[in-house]
C-alpha cells in the first residue's frame, strides 16, 4: 500500500499534487502507528494478561478464569467497584450544580466580552498549576486544626473541630468536585454563550418569568455543554486514585487504587481484571452519554 | 436579561466560586511560610520564614524531615516534557493536516487519536507495563514512559491544530502552489507562519500537561522518579511544609511558562499586523 502511494507521488512529480490520497496517509500513518503500538496493544494486552494464571509473584501465559471468578467473589474488588461508582455519580452531580450557576453567570449574564474572559481565565489558571499540589492544598484546608476548622471554630459556629471533613468520603468528593468542576463549567458557558438572547427577550416580552425561560430555553440549549462536560469529568473521576490515595488516608479504596497496590504488589493478572472492569464501565458511561451528543459536531 | 435580582446573586455565587476553586492554594501559598524545622502544616503561623524553601534546595542544617528529592527528578521532568512536546506537536500538525481533506475511515481515525486523550493513565500505564514485561524490556521515563505521555499529549495538539486548520483559507497556499513553489516550501513559508499561533498553543498544552503528568509514568517509568511522582511519594506520609513551598514554586514556573506563551502570541499577531498592513500599502 505504501509502496504504491510512493509510485503515485513520483508519476505525478511535476504536477502539483492536491488530491492524491497517497499524501494523507503518509501524514497520518505516523501518528496512526503511534496510537496502535502504545495504546491499543497495551489496552490488548491488558484484556490478555487478565486471563493469565497469577502465581505468587509472576505470572504464566497460561489462560484462566481464576482472576476474574476472585474479582466477583471478593467484598473488596466488588467494594471498590461499588465505591467508584458511588463516588463518580456523586461528583457528577455535584460538578454540575457547583459549576452551572458559575456557567451561567459567565456564559449569560456577563455582556462584557472583555470580562467574560477574564472570568473563563481565571477558571482555567488553577488547571495550569500541578494537579498533584492542588490535591494536597486540600490537607491544610480540612485538617482537624485545618483552615475550614479554625474558621468555624472563630465564628463559634462549632464548638470542637469537624473531624469528619478530612480522611473520609467527603474530603474525597469535596476535593474531587473543586478540581474536576472547571471541566464542567467551560463547555456549559460556551453552549450558553452561543444561544442567541433574541430568544430570551421574546420569551420575556410574551411574560414569561425566568423560572420559566431558564425551564424552556436555557437548560435544553445548554443540555450538550453538560453532556461534553459529563464526559469530561466520568472519564477522569472513573480513573482516579491519587485524590483517593492523598484525601481519604486508605479509606475509600477506587478500582484505580486497587490497580496501583495491586501492580505493587506484583499480582499482575488481579490489575488487568480490574483494569478490563474499569474500562466496561467507563466505556458504558461514555457510550452512553456519547448517545445524547455527537462530540465531534459539538467541537 | 433585565433579572437584575438574579444577576446579583449569581454574580455572587460566582465570586464564591473562585474562592472555592483558589482557597486551598492560598492557604498553601501561605502554609509554605511557616518557620521550621519544628512548624507543621496548618495554622497559627508560628513565625513567617522561608525555611522551607531552603530545605527544598538544601540550604538548611540536616533535620529529621528528608529533602525532597526534587534535583535530579526536575530534569527528568523537564528532558521528559521537552520530547514529548516537540514529537506530539509534529504528531499533531501532520494528522490536522491530513484531515483537511476528508478520507475513508476517517471517523475512525479520529477517534483512535482522542482515546489517546480519554484513556484514564492508569490503565493504558497499567498496558504498557504488562507490554514491556512480556517483552522483557526495562521501563524508562525516556522510553515506556515517553511513548505514553505522547498518546496523552498529541491528541491535545491534534485538536488545536484541527481547530486552526478548520479557519484556515486554503486559497493562500493554492496560491502559492499555483505560482510554482514547491510544497515543502510552501508549506515553510506560507502554512507555517499561518498556524502558528495554533503551534504554539499545541506546544504549550503538550508540555504543561507531559510535565504535570503522573498516573501514566507512575505504572511505565521504573525506578527513577520525575517530579509529580515525587510529590506522589509524599501522599502516603506525613505532608511538611515543604512540599507547599515546592507547589508555590512550581505553580510559579507554570506562571512564568504561560507569561512567555502571552508574549509569543502577542508578538505574532503584532507580526501578523504588521505584514497586513505592508500588503495594503
């Protein structure tokens, strides 16, 4: 094939060459090979090697179903399984009703182009900064002598520190929701930014109060931002461990830190299931969100 | 909209909103002042002091919290982002390129190139290491780790440079070509200078995101440790002021990274302006 399109391209030298296909595939094959060699044959390989036989520290080409029957039968596996999916419907959500206002403010309510700008900026810069100093930032935050605590404590709101807030479920979500909500908050502004406001001024001047229009008009030409931003947050919630692993000290165990202590370990097989179920389940999510929305006329 | 009420209390939300989103790196920032060795990380201040940040660069007397060991790991990081932003930029560019004529299977194609950017690292790092097991081959940041941090990061620049290409008038190349002047020429003096802008983005995106990237280099580098995989050692202990004198200064760096992107882009455009204004003269 290739050596084809290398003939085409010498018969046709003189000529400017605008429509041979030949030219196409040499610009793509390189990126095209890239993505099948160190994507997909490692994703293979993981579906592979969780049919493996796993001996204590190595694992044999063997095929088996032992790691997957352990996966189903185990509370932890099935724990953790559980566990991330609680944790990514709840994120979920709470990115969406953190970010929307703050969408609709920006994309909506600002008319000043210059202003909305600086908004959207000044969303995204904390994006630039490390993700991994971001999570930490939050220990000092929810601490049981942390900045939240000593505030409330201040005001005499709470009496004795809220020990709840850092090492649990709830530090997890809180943190993940403040790092994740940026990716539901630009895609929603940039729907609304598009709607035409005739629209909104019509339904006003018919008397319709904003309950009404933001019901009618705003949240259904807005639906596909939350969609590409729903798509955004469940693939990165879904694969997440370090929030986890920093936020909740060894409490809330996600299929993403089962994969870590597991290749840690060496139990190489029990990662790839978990791995493999992982990837179902993110799948799933995005095939169907996929479903609402075609990503690729939405960008 | 005239629901003027409304407005303010969105536009109140939405300061609440950044202090949600800017809150815990400014009580980092802070934190990163605490005197030492014996201040922790929280609140009161015991005394304001930079102690830390000469921990970080060994400026202090031994005390029991072990440096950071950020020295060797900082080149790595940076050697790391440097390849992996110059290969996914020309990964980049050549794919958007092709794309500008529509093909067979090209559907398929762009969806193999933005799995790259969806695939969650710990999975595709979890594939790569199992490959390189079975292979037999020892995994590097240079090597297992880089091809990964591609698969991440050229997608990123495939969709800016798809983004630039979607805007761009084609009649000026035609032109161009029309004239005589051979593609690859064509391509250096008029396409180029074009799209530049939108190479720029794509780098800075490649390298911001390489240099910031761990759940993939944590399964596919071996032993040696860049920077956030160094950061990610000090999750499982205890967390000293250190690591947020580190996050200030990093966080710095990636300011002073995004000023010197501001600048090109500004001085591009001015560029931009300029020959606009000598070809109507």
């Amino acid at each position: 094939m290739s050596m084809m399109a290398v003939a085409e391209q010498t018969e046709t030298e003189p000529v400017v060459e605008k429509k041979s296909p030949g030219k196409a595939l040499w610009l793509l094959a390189p990126g095209v090979i890239w993505m099948s060699l160190f994507l997909v044959l490692p994703m293979l390989m993981m579906v592979y090697v969780s049919f493996w036989t796993q001996t204590t520290f190595t694992i044999e080409p063997t095929l088996t179903l032992k790691s997957w029957v352990t996966f189903f039968t185990s509370d932890t596996y099935l724990g953790a399984l559980w566990t991330t999916v609680r944790i990514w419907l709840i994120v979920l959500v709470a990115t969406v009703l953190v970010g929307y206002p703050a969408a609709l403010f920006v994309g909506l309510f600002v008319k000043n182009k210059a202003l909305q700008t600086v908004l959207l900026v000044l969303c995204v810069i904390p994006f630039w900064t490390s993700f991994l100093i971001r999570v930490l930032a939050w220990r000092p935050m929810l601490g049981k002598e942390g900045a939240i605590n000593m505030i409330l404590m201040n005001l005499g709101i709470t009496d004795a520190p809220i020990e709840v807030l850092l090492f649990s479920e709830l530090s997890v979500i809180i943190g993940m929701t403040q790092i994740y909500c940026v990716f539901m908050v630009g895609p929603i502004a940039f729907m609304l930014g598009r709607i035409d406001t005739s629209i909104i001024e019509a339904a006003q001047d018919l008397g319709a109060g904003f309950w009404r229009i933001f019901r009618t008009i705003i949240l259904p030409l807005s639906m596909p931002g939350v969609v590409v931003g729903a798509i955004f947050v469940s693939v990165m919630v879904l694969g997440e461990f370090a929030t986890s692993a920093a936020l909740s000290g060894r409490k809330v165990n996600l299929l993403g830190n089962i994969i870590v202590t597991q290749v840690g370990s060496l139990k190489w097989a029990f990662a790839a299931v978990a791995g493999v179920v992982l990837t179902i389940l993110m799948g799933a999510v995005v095939a169907a969100l996929l479903r609402v929305v075609d990503l690729r006329k939405e960008l | 909209m005239n629901a003027s009420g409304i407005k303010t209390g969105l536009g109140a939300y939405t300061a609440l909103f950044l202090v949600f989103l800017y809150g815990p790196l400014v009580v980092l920032a802070i934190l990163s002042f605490q005197t030492g060795p014996e201040g922790g990380p929280q609140f009161p201040i015991i005394e304001w002091s930079t102690y830390w940040y000469k921990h970080l660069f060994g400026l202090t007397p031994p005390s029991r919290i072990a440096p950071l060991p950020i020295e060797q790991a900082l080149v790595r990081s940076l050697g790391l982002a440097v390849m992996t932003m110059i290969v996914s930029t020309v990964l980049g560019v050549t794919a958007a390129q092709a794309f500008r004529r529509k093909f067979r299977g090209s559907g398929v194609v762009f969806y193999l190139i933005v799995l790259g950017m969806m695939v969650p690292g710990v999975l595709v790092g979890l594939g790569m290491a199992l490959v390189a097991n079975t292979l037999g081959i020892d995994r590097h940041w240079w090597s297992t780790a880089f091809v990964l941090h591609v698969v991440y990061t050229f997608p990123f620049a495939f969709l800016v440079m798809l983004a630039i290409f979607n805007r761009f008038d084609p009649s000026m190349e035609e032109a161009s070509w029309s004239l005589g002047v051979t593609p690859a020429r064509t391509f250096r003096k008029v396409t180029f200078p074009l799209i530049f802008p939108g190479v720029l983005s794509a780098m800075l995106f490649a390298f911001t995101l390489s240099y910031d990237e761990f759940s993939r280099t944590l399964f596919a580098s071996g032993r040696d440790l860049t920077l956030p995989l160094a950061i990610y050692g000090t999750f499982s202990v205890e967390v000293h002021p250190n690591v947020f004198a580190f996050g200030v200064l990093t966080t710095l760096f990636s300011f002073a990274l995004l000023g010197t992107y501001a600048a090109l882009m500004m001085l591009s455009v001015r560029r931009a302006k300029r020959v606009a204004i000598q070809e109507e003269a």
